[in-house]
C-alpha cells in the first residue's frame, strides 16, 4: 500500500513497484483512505508520505497501528524532510533510522 496525495509521485511509485518490483500496489490518496482500505487490502508493507493535507502521515500511521490488520504491519516513511528535530520526531514513533549495515545486522 502507498498512502501519497500527490498524483504525479503515485504514478511514478505504482508504476516502479508494480513494474520493476512485481508488487501488487493499492494506491491511497489520503490518510482516511488508507484506513479505510488497509482492513481490506491487508498491505504486507506501507509507503506513507509524511507530509499531506489533513491527516498527515504521523496521524496516519499512529491511525493504522489502532487496526488490528495492520497494527504490525511494517511502514515505511517517504519524506523530504531533513531537519534533525523533524526526523527525531520519526524515530519517537518506532521508525528505524539506521544506516544500510545496521539493517543487514538486524
């Protein structure tokens, strides 16, 4: 599942995952509308944009971890931001801000 307002970046995600990684992508525009599918849909994995009108992506995700179809269901932020106040507050909610070898590790 990709939770992205932006049409022009859903395009290019649903297509690169579909395409070149073979998934099957149910695209979602908001957060509401993920919360809406995600029961139905049963993502193994999310792509969650941070930063969207209305509920953003940290109301979304703290959304989606009350459903029991996806309370451990692994998420993934996507982000442009960069700020160190801005990506602590990511790593307060559970998110895994390691370097490539420290992946491998775990």
């Amino acid at each position: 599942m990709c939770v992205e307002d932006e049409a022009d970046i859903q395009t290019v995600a649903k297509m690169a995952l579909e395409t070149v990684g073979g998934f099957d992508v149910e695209m979602c525009g908001s957060g509401e509308e993920a919360l809406e599918k995600a029961p139905k849909f049963l993502p193994d994995l999310i792509l969650l944009d941070v930063m969207m009108p209305g509920m953003d992506g940290l109301a979304t995700y703290r959304a989606v971890r009350k459903l029991p179809e996806a309370e451990a269901t692994p998420i993934v932020f996507m982000t442009a931001k960069s700020q160190a106040h801005e990506v602590e507050q990511l790593l307060d909610l559970g998110a895994f801000g390691g370097d490539l070898e420290t992946v491998r590790s775990h």
